[in-house]
C-alpha cells in the first residue's frame, strides 16, 4: 500500500509543484485569491472534478468534486492558498531581499498547503477509480484563512453537513498530528463618532473620537488583569481621525481580536469589551457603534481519526532531506538574533529532550514523527477557522515540515522556504500522508461512526456558528 500511495502522489508531483510554485508568485491576500483560486480550478478540471465557483457568498472560494460509485464514503480535503502583506521574498534565499518591496508573501505556506491539498485530492481519486471503489471526493477551496476566514461561513451554509470526514494539513517546522487545540477568536470594528472643533481655539465645543479609542484601550488593558490566563486581547488602529493635532477628531476607528480556548469564552470576553467601549463613548460624549467581522470556533483535532492519521504518518516518515537541504535550513536559522535563538529552543524543548536538542538544530530539518497525544488538553494561542470545520464533521489538520527548526512563522524566512526545495519536499509527503489516512478511513466503517460520535459528543449534535446570522463575508471591507 505504502508503494502504491507514493506512487500516485508522485504521478502528480510535477503538477502540484507547478501550482505551488504558481500559487506562490501570485501572493494574492485574503478574498482576492483569483489567480490562485483559478489555478486550482484548471488542475482539478482537467482531472475531471466538478466545480461549484463562489460557495458561500465568497468569490474565491469553491468546491471540486468527484464521485465514484454510490459516492459514500464522503471525504474533504481543506486548502487555502492566500498570503499576508509585506512579506515578499525571493524563494529559496537566505538573506533578506524581496521580490517586490512592501509586497505581499507566502509567509504561512499557504501555497504548499494548497497544491498538497490537490496532489492528495486526485491521489485519492485515481485510487479509487484503479481499485473499483465507491466513495466521493471533495477539495474544498478555502480563502482568506488569515484574514476573516471562510470557511466558517462555508460550513454555516452547511457544504459539510454530508461530509463524512475532512483532513488538510499545515506547512510547519516538525512532523506531527498536533495534539494541542487551537483557541477560539472574535473580531470587530469599533467606530466612534464626536464632533470636530478648533482645538486650540473651542476645544470645549469637540467631542474627541480618538480620546474614546484610547480611553477603549486604557479600559481593555485593566480588563487583562481580570480574565482567563488562556485569553488574548489584541487591537490596532484602523483610522485615527486624522493627522492635524489642532482639529478634535470628530471619526475614529479601531480593531479589536479577543481569543479564549472556547467559543462561550471568547462570547462572555468581547461582551465585556464591548462594554468597556460604551464607558469610553458615555466618558467622552461620543457616540459608539461596532461591526462583528470574524469569528473562529476553537479547533480540537478529532482523537479517532488523529490515531489513523499519526499511524499514516509513522508508516510513511519524515521527508527525506539532502545534505544540501541541512545546509540551507541551517543557514536560515543563523538568520535569527540570539534573542530569538533563546525564544525558539525554548519552544523545541516541547519536541527534544535537552539532549538531543543541539544534535537536531546541528542539521535543522524534523527527521522524526513526533507523537501524537489523544489525551493532550492544552491549547496553543493561535486561532483557525479549520474549527469550525471541526465542529461541522470529524476533522484533522496534521503538520509537516516544509521550513528549518525553530522557523518563525509569518516571516520572510517563511516565504522563502514555502518556494523552496524543501517546502516542496514536505508538500509531497503531506499528500502520501492525507491519501493513505483518507483510504484508511474510508475502509473502516467503524472508525467513521466513532469519529462521529466522539463529533456529536463535542457539538451536540449539530454545528452552531460563532458568527451571528446577521454577518457576512466582509468582501473588499477587511
């Protein structure tokens, strides 16, 4: 079987390469993913998948489909393929030099993550066709992971409520199902609204929209001290009323992300919040208003199906690296400052017994599969919308390495490996990895009717999505 899925990844690695090279050139951000998106269009098109275009009220996104025999099982492959702002750099460099200054970058290897996702997706095709078996395959186009998300807004108008089970996978610096979940996140715009005057001549006629926004913020820091260690609060400026100092700032608008590990946590933090902004509003006589933009549920890998997937993973290994791929990933580590050095063993300390630590960063590409915990309930503080997929069908995301150790993510560095020779190499196994689980799964009825239960366990039966009905993709507002 292990000989059989490598070779059907490899009949289409060329292709997958090509798009993830493709996709990787285009750096196009979230929601306006057209080429990339049509890319994947055309590959999956000429390997006979039907297309569903513009899914959920999102032009980006879509579904590709192929049925064989009585279409059951269901099996969903997540991909995205959208970048982030400013981190332009040339592929494979070690040094500092973008290809287009201030442009955008694949800074989280959503390229690979993408192009895997099809290489895996036609495997899975091709294998069913040549063994006579029945079952559906559906590549899920997702965009816009890093801004607003998607595929919440694809699971609320129910693409998953027939999909039996769903696998994708994440670009990363090691090898393993993670066991840790991802926390939940809400976000907003929060707009102000006083009246302008001369501020040194009738400073008493304004009624100051940036003293709100700061005063917001004075409001949210106190409010850390009296919340959940786990939960985050961030924000950022989003219009500040200007640039004269002499004028009272009659408009302001800023952006606050509040992050806790469960929904109703993250639903009772940015309540407070938002009270917090009404006692700015009624402290400086102005007026408040706020728009819900985004909502992720908390991710928590489905333990049945994250067994199949660690036990994929065992059997087919690590990527298999080159004396030159040790070469370059070390050489990109020495990029970082020593401050950042000390940041990033600490983080490996989770993976390496301190041992073995300075042997692995000696050649510093994941060699092993780390194992894969059922029993883990900690969360890590970053957020996806792959949760909600999770909570709409049993649903696993698996890491492989495609950067060196300790690589931080949304860097420079990143984008250079995700257009390198060892980000594809970690792109081609992700896709042996999801195929050879995906035909594991589809081949134990039992193994999906208690992925099911443990779903309904954790849902209660039924997905319910963070976001409120009112709210919709923020298309060109985000």
């Amino acid at each position: 079987m292990i000989q059989t899925i490598k070779d059907l990844v490899s009949a289409k690695a060329d292709t997958a390469v090509a798009l993830a090279r493709e996709i990787w050139g285009c750096a196009e951000l979230s929601y306006e993913e057209t080429k990339s998106a049509a890319a994947l269009i055309a590959a999956l098109k000429q390997e006979g998948f039907t297309i569903e275009e513009g899914i959920a009220d999102i032009p980006t996104a879509f579904t590709a489909t192929y049925q064989c025999g009585s279409g059951k099982p269901v099996v969903g492959f997540l991909a995205e393929y959208d970048a982030l702002s400013g981190l332009s750099q040339k592929a494979g460099c070690p040094v500092q030099e973008p290809v287009r200054e201030g442009g955008a970058g694949h800074g989280c290897g959503h390229n690979l993550l993408g192009a895997g996702c099809y290489a895996a997706a036609v495997a899975l095709k091709d294998y069913l066709i040549k063994e006579k078996k029945d079952g559906t395959v559906i590549f899920f186009g997702c965009p816009a992971e890093e801004g607003a998300g998607s595929k919440q807004f694809i699971a609320r108008a129910g693409y998953f409520d027939n999909v039996d089970f769903a696998y994708t996978w994440h670009p990363e610096t090691v090898n393993e199902v993670g066991s840790r979940g991802s926390v939940a996140i809400m976000g907003a715009n929060f707009t102000f609204d006083g009246v302008a005057a001369h501020a040194g001549g009738e400073p008493h006629l304004g009624r100051s929209a940036l003293d709100a926004v700061e005063l917001m913020n004075v409001g949210c820091n106190y409010l850390r001290e009296h919340m959940i260690d786990a939960a985050r609060i961030h924000y950022a400026y989003s219009d500040p009323g200007g640039t004269a100092p002499n004028v009272v700032q009659s408009h302001a608008v800023i952006k606050y992300e509040v992050r806790a590990p469960k929904v109703s946590q993250v639903q009772e933090l940015f309540t407070r919040v938002v009270d917090v902004a009404r006692g700015a509003a009624l402290m400086t006589g102005t007026k408040m208003k706020y728009e819900i933009t985004m909502a992720f549920s908390d991710y928590v890998p489905n333990r049945t199906l994250g067994a199949v997937v660690d036990q994929c993973m065992r059997e087919l290994g690590a990527p298999e690296w080159t004396e030159a791929d040790y070469q370059l990933a070390a050489e990109f580590l020495r990029t970082y400052p020593r401050t950042t050095m000390v940041g990033i063993r600490e983080k490996l300390g989770y993976y390496f017994e301190p041992e073995e630590l300075d042997a692995a960063l000696e050649k510093p590409l994941d060699r092993v599969i780390h194992p894969f915990n059922p029993k883990e309930t900690a969360y890590s503080s970053g957020s996806t919308d792959v949760g909600d997929v999770g909570y709409a069908t049993p649903t696993v995301m698996f890491h492989v390495a495609t950067a060196c150790l300790g690589n931080v993510g949304h860097s420079w560095q990143n984008t250079a490996f995700a257009c390198s020779d060892i980000g594809m190499k970690g792109m081609l196994r992700a896709a042996e990895i999801m195929t050879l689980a995906a035909i594991r799964t589809m081949d134990q009825p039992a193994v999906i009717a208690k992925a099911r239960e443990e779903l309904k366990q954790k849902n209660g039966g039924s997905y319910h999505c963070p976001l409120p009905d009112y709210v919709t993709p923020p298309i060109g507002r985000y």
